[in-house]
C-alpha cells in the first residue's frame, strides 16, 4: 500500500509539473530542455534554521531563554499545561491565555508546540480542572514513588471521558491550522506519555477502548 500511495502522488506532481509547464505568461519563452540552469547560494557562515528542527526551548520563548546561545536558532516553543489551566470553567476554555502564548511565541521568531496533562506527581497541585468532581466526575487517589494522595481524574468514568473528549473537540475547533501551531502532544492519555507513573499500585490506564477515543479525538480535533 506505501507504495501506490508513493507512485499516486508521484504521478500527481508529475502532473502538476506539466500543467505548470504550459502556463507561460504571453512574451515569456520557455529554455530548451536539455538547456542547465546554474545556481550558485550565497555564502554564509550563520546557522541555518531549519523549520521543526534542531534546538526547542522548553517552557519559555527563545527570547526568554537564558541556556539558548545566542548563536543557536530555535524554531519551536515546547510547553506543557495540565487541562485545569486550559479549562478553568466548564466548558469555557482560557483562549485569552492560549493567544497571548501564541504571541509571544510568534514574536520570538518560533512555533507552539505543547501538550496537555491530567495525571500530576505533586500532591495538592493536580492537573485535572477543580470543578471536574464538583460535575460529578470520579477523582482516584493515587500513589507514586512514595508519595500518597496524588488525585487523577478517572478517564474510564464516563462524566470525566465525556469532559474530557469535548475539551479536545473544542480545542482543535479554534486551533486546528493555526498558522503559530507546530504540533500538538497527544499526552491526557498515559502517564504524561511518559510512564512516569508506572509504578503506581493505586493509578490505573483507562481501557484500551477508552484510549482508543481519546486518541481519535485527538487526531479528529487537529488533522
């Protein structure tokens, strides 16, 4: 199959090419074929950014970043939000805070990445929204390398599934195609997509059905 898909879009830009190869504006003349065209670049002994590439600041734009040299380009912002900062309210998720983050990090020169949590190690800050249980929505206590009382919201209790898909579907309803948006983590399903609480006697992974929906909802929201 990876090969029709090869030799399909193969076929198409040679296609492509030989349409473009017609439309020559009137006056204009195209060089024979076997004619060769060359090019010389310009030198330059700066460090050339490539797009997706190379060096990402973590948490804080390139121009905030104080172990960026300042010989280092960076072309991507990481940062990671726990759901509660993105979505304070029911149903009312922060776009003021997300566009202001998207500002600066297009007034930096980079592109936002970023991923969303639900599972915290810190006990007393959790990444789940407070209102989430106030909605009805089970809340397991979970332990983690000796740590006790960790709270993570339950992705098999139907309440906290169904919060938790449509703040994805609402996400990528403003953000799918920002131009400012380099990629999205898919990282609410799994210990932060990390296995950092794989240890856990009291934490559970959802199913695989509900980790199924939470994936496709990940990548119905931003295509």
């Amino acid at each position: 199959m990876k090969t029709l898909r090869v030799n399909e879009y193969l076929f198409a830009t040679l296609g492509c090419m030989l349409l473009l190869s017609g439309c020559v504006a009137a006056g204009q003349t195209l060089a024979p074929l076997n004619e060769s065209v060359r090019i010389v670049p310009e030198e330059t002994d700066a460090v050339l950014a490539n797009p997706g590439m190379g060096w990402e600041t973590f948490g804080r734009t390139a121009d905030k970043d104080k172990n960026l040299p300042d010989w280092i380009p960076s072309t991507i912002h990481y940062t990671r939000w726990g759901w509660g900062v993105l979505e304070p309210e029911p149903g009312k998720i922060d776009y003021a805070f997300l566009d202001g983050v998207l500002a600066e990090t297009r007034a930096s020169g980079q592109k936002l990445a970023f991923r969303v949590m639900c599972c915290s190690t810190n006990r007393g800050r959790p990444y789940h929204p407070e209102w989430l249980a106030d909605v009805g929505g089970k809340i397991l206590t979970c332990d983690y390398s000796g740590t006790e009382g960790l709270l993570v919201p339950d992705l098999d209790d139907p309440v906290v599934l169904e919060k938790h898909l449509d703040f994805i579907k609402r996400l990528g309803e403003r953000y799918d195609g920002h131009p400012d948006i380099d990629h999205v983590d898919l990282g609410t399903v799994g210990w932060w997509g990390e296995w950092h609480m794989s240890g856990s006697k009291t934490g559970k992974m959802p199913t695989m059905a509900n980790r199924e929906k939470i994936i496709d909802a990940y990548f119905a929201a931003f295509r």
